[in-house]
C-alpha cells in the first residue's frame, strides 16, 4: 500500500493574494473590453470625434452639433443631395456637413456614354437651366454649359424651396459630363 501524501495547509496570505490577483486581471479584462465596445459603437451612438459608415458606404465623423463627412461615396450624394445619377459616375471630391443645416458639396464626372442620362437626372431633380447665371465650374474649354439653380428664385407658391441649389455642369471636348454640385439648406 502507498505511503499516503500529506495535505499541506494553505496559507491565508497566499490564498488572499489569488484572490486580489484574480480580481484585478477581472478588472482590467472588463476595461478592455468596455472599451473596445466603445471604440466599435461610439461613431453610431453620435459621440463626437468617433468616426462611424453611413448605410451607402461613406466614412463620417462626428461633431457636437451634427457630423461631417470628407469624402461620399455616389450613393450618399444621391441620398444627401435627392438625385439619381448614372452608376458609372465619378466622384472626383466631395464634402457633405450635417448640423442643424446641412451642406453638400461634389465634384462628378460623368462619361460620355451616360452623359445625356446625367444632364437628364440634373434636371429631373433640380429643375430646368437658368440663364444668365454665374457658372460655379472654372474648368476651361467646356461647351453645353447648363446652370441649375433657385439661389434667387421662390417656388411656384411663392414660398421659399427648403433648400438652396446650384448646379453648374457642361460637357469637356471628349464627351464626359463635368458636374458641381452645391445643395444646402435654406
């Protein structure tokens, strides 16, 4: 038969110094994760200086008064500035500010083979061309220049549109369609 082992006592010290161990790595374990937590759901949750995506793919960040977005993608200025461009537009650049107002800014580029199909969605959303007013594109040698724009004007009721748009596009000498477009709200 085998010698039986002894049990050795434990001693309060070493077992009290397990236990604060084991709470303190707890501790910090639950510390990261809330703020991993954070760092993932901040920027949807609205806290300012977290980034968050929109639902059409654009990188925002947001403010104390609303959130910015330094680059969207084609959808979001569909989305932001209520119009339906062809897919195979170009954003060149692009700037979008929501506080209490909002702001859009674009730079598009549309190719020649669905450049009939941009002008036609411009004017579908903004309206006919003004004449007489300021161009806002300063790219030379441009040709079909058309103004889209109620900076000045008030609806058919006489009220003023809730937002204030103007649109410069033309065509470039290979065809592709040039388009600034500048939304905000009144």
């Amino acid at each position: 038969m085998p010698a039986p082992t002894p049990v050795l006592p434990r001693h309060p010290r070493v077992q009290k110094a397990v236990h604060v161990a084991l709470f303190c790595v707890t501790l910090v374990l639950a510390v990261i994760v809330a703020l991993l937590v954070l760092g993932r759901f901040a920027g949807g949750w609205g806290i300012p200086y977290f980034s968050t995506t929109t639902d059409r793919g654009s990188r925002c960040v947001n403010t104390f008064t609303g959130f910015e977005c330094p680059s969207l993608t084609l959808g979001d200025i569909g989305y932001f500035g209520d119009v339906e461009l062809p897919a195979d537009t170009v954003v060149v650049s692009s700037h979008y500010r929501s506080t209490h107002d909002y702001q859009l800014e674009a730079v598009l580029e549309v190719p020649p083979a669905s450049a009939a199909d941009g002008l036609t969605a411009l004017q579908d959303s903004f309206g006919t061309c003004v004449k007489n007013h300021p161009s806002p594109l300063s790219e030379p040698d441009l040709k079909s220049l058309c103004i889209l724009a109620n900076d000045q004007d008030t609806t058919a009721t006489g009220v003023p549109d809730s937002r204030v748009y103007v649109v410069g596009t033309a065509l470039r000498a290979d065809g592709t369609r040039v388009v600034n477009l500048s939304v905000r709200s009144r």
